[in-house]
C-alpha cells in the first residue's frame, strides 16, 4: 500500500471520524479518494465507505473500484501474512 495524498487509512479511530475526512476531502474539490485497510480494520473502511456513500454525499459520489490483496509483515513469532483492502471512491461526473 503506497502513499497517496487522497488516501485515508483506517485505524482504531472511530468509523464517524474517517467518515469526516473523506467527506472533506470531497468537498475540497478533489474528484477522488482511496480508503485503504488492512487486517480487523478492512470491516470498518467498508463501513466508512457506505456511510459516506449513502448518508452524506450519496448524489455526489460513487465506488469506483475495489483491490483487495495481502501483506507480509514481520511479526513476533516470524512472517505473518495480512490481508488488506483499497476501496476507491470518484466524484459522480456532471456533479
């Protein structure tokens, strides 16, 4: 997972709080933005993704795509292999 400056990754911050960014992403004028996640929080950037889709911006924008994959990281007791997600979200065009 590359660094992107429209990209919002998750963490442990309430789902509300990433909801927030993205929508001031958009309403910044930028036409796109990526959530990206991985392990327990890939369940929460799909939330943030319908949240803001359907309850704050749902005229304006749209999923555009979905890349799933995983990571290898190193962890106490050797390699571990993390999964992760990016959901990419575009301005509606004409909006």
């Amino acid at each position: 997972m590359s660094k992107e400056i429209n990209a919002v990754y998750i963490g442990r911050k309430r789902t509300m709080d990433y909801c927030l960014v993205v929508v001031t992403i958009f309403n910044k004028g930028e036409n796109q933005c990526t959530i990206r996640a991985r392990g327990r929080s890939i369940s929460k950037a799909v939330d943030v993704a319908e949240i803001t889709n359907r309850k704050f911006l749902h005229e304006m924008i749209e999923v555009s795509d979905v890349k799933i994959g995983s990571e290898e990281l190193e962890g106490d007791h050797g390699p571990k292999t993390v999964s992760t997600i990016d959901i990419t979200l575009i301005r509606k065009s004409g909006k």
